[in-house]
C-alpha cells in the first residue's frame, strides 16, 4: 500500500548553524536541569532555540495527568511552531506519555503549507506517523531534548553519538 503523499512528500530543507529549531513537550514535562542542558548543547553546535510553552511547568504535577499542558495549548503551540517563519524544525523536548490527546485537534493543512521537519521518539511517535500519513511532512523517529542532547551535555558517549547522527543527518 503506498501512501498518498508518496509522489508529493513534502522535504524540509537542510539545516545550518544559525537556523532556529523549535521545541515542544508534545507529551509529558520536562525536568528542568535535562530540559535547560539539552537546550544548552543544541546552541553549543550552533541552532537557536525557540521553546513553545513551557515544556517544565507541570513537571512534578498532577495538572495535566502526565502530560505538559493542555491538548489544546500542545496543538496551538505546534501550530505556532509550524507558522513561524524562523523555526527550520520542531524537536521533541520529551517523550513518555500524553500527544494521543493532541491529535485530533492537529491542523495537518497547516503543517503541510509550512513543511518543517518534526523528530522525536516515543510517545511523540504518534504525532509523527499522523504528521507523515495526513500532511506528507518529513519526519524522523530520533532523539529528544531531555534524551540525547541533555546526555550529550554531560558528556555521556551515547548521547553525543545519538545527537550528532540527528544533525549530521539532517544538516547540509
């Protein structure tokens, strides 16, 4: 069976030092030191980072059952994402538990009139296969802020290994 976008998939560009990369807790929130270190060695290799909401706010809380945020914050804020004219890419802060409620309210026109690369793993795996089935956006079943890029900033091998294939993938 092939897709209906498998003639038409839609390629985000390449990136490069300088471009920004947005990121998002999709799923659940973020431990403040993993979220701020990963974010820290992303800008070590050269990418600005725009965050959309507050990926550990609810860290620790109940308020959003496991989840970051609302759904309806979640979906807006990947919408934001998507719109920006700055953001090259969208990168899971996280994964464990919550985007199964952020699907249904996805614009995937949205995504697809601004193709951007979304990567990620885990929970974050349904909102990719949704964004590829339903918008033809690229997509990578890869690391996350608070997994690789955070273990990469405390010099673990694994994660400077994971991080680096990301972006020796996806950049120019």
């Amino acid at each position: 069976m092939t897709s209906r976008f498998q003639d038409s998939l839609f390629y985000s560009r390449p990136l490069n030092a300088g471009d920004t990369i947005g990121v998002l807790a999709l799923s659940s929130p973020c431990e403040e030191h993993r979220f701020q270190a990963g974010v820290r060695y992303l800008e070590s290799l050269g990418f600005r980072v725009k965050v959309a909401l507050d990926p550990c706010r609810a860290y620790g809380t109940t308020r959003h059952l496991f989840s970051s945020d609302s759904a309806h914050r979640r979906a807006e804020a990947l919408h934001s994402l998507f719109e920006d004219p700055e953001v090259s890419a969208v990168l899971a802060a996280r994964g464990a538990c919550g985007s199964m409620e952020v699907l249904p309210l996805i614009d995937f026109e949205l995504l697809r009139r601004n193709c951007k690369l979304i990567c990620g793993f885990s929970d974050t795996t349904a909102v990719l296969v949704a964004a590829y089935q339903k918008a033809g956006v690229a997509v990578l079943h890869g690391p996350s802020i608070e997994s690789a890029f955070s273990k990469a900033a405390q010099g673990d091998p694994a994660g400077i290994e994971s991080s680096r294939a990301l972006l020796d993938f996806v950049t120019a």
